[in-house]
C-alpha cells in the first residue's frame, strides 16, 4: 500500500477521533479538557458545526485513499488544512496567551504535520 494512502487513512482516522471528542458532547468536552464548565448554546453550536466540517474532511481523505484520482489533492488539502489550523492558533497565542495544554499539543501537531504533510505529497505515486 502507498505511502499516500496510509497517510490519508491516519489522517481520516485523527481528525475523526478529535472531531467526535469534542462534537458529540461539547460541554462535556469543554469541562474535562480546558476546564471550561459553561458553554452556551452558540459555543455548542459552533464546536458541532466544526465536527461536521473536521468529519466531512475526513471522509473525503479516506475516500481520497482508496481513489487514486483524488489521493494527491487529499494530500494537499490536509496541508492547507492543518495549515490553517495552526495560524489561527499562533495569532491566538500572540493575541490571546496560551490556552490549555490540550490546545498547545494541538497546535504543535498541526506544525509538525504540514512538512510530513509535504512530504508525503512529494512522493511518487
């Protein structure tokens, strides 16, 4: 198997597994892991909305690995997407200061995935 698809695969896998965490139950989410122990429905609404947004991704990098036409643009866009991620969190952390722990590692993740990201990109096929 392709290098490409277990990346798209792993990738699928991630993003669901933090996509649930915090979208199927937001305020139990917010609670355990930021402390936070009051959202309001918008907050909620939000978080469920990016779930959906993190799962419809998800879907399109699994299916993306097992279509070779769209393997190498599902590579790219979990480049563009977990670059996105960590701009907004590094203007947060300058603007805001740090948030929780969980955060941080989420920020440091989305870093260190955009040149393995790349370089899963410039593979062969």
């Amino acid at each position: 198997m392709p290098i490409k698809k277990y990346y798209l695969i792993l990738a699928f896998v991630m993003v669901g597994v933090i996509a649930l965490l915090y979208g199927i139950s937001p305020r139990w989410f917010a609670a355990t892991f930021t402390g936070v122990t009051d959202l309001s429905r918008d907050y909620v609404h939000i978080l469920r909305a990016v779930m959906g947004l993190y799962v419809a991704l998800g879907v399109f990098w699994l299916y993306s690995a097992f279509d070779e036409r769209f393997t190498k643009t599902a590579v790219l866009t979990t480049m563009i997407f977990s670059g996105g991620l960590v701009s907004g969190r590094l203007l947060s952390f300058l603007v805001d200061g740090l948030p929780s722990p969980l955060l941080v590692f989420y920020a440091a993740l989305e870093l260190a995935l955009i040149p393995a990201a790349y370089w899963v990109y410039t593979r062969p096929t």
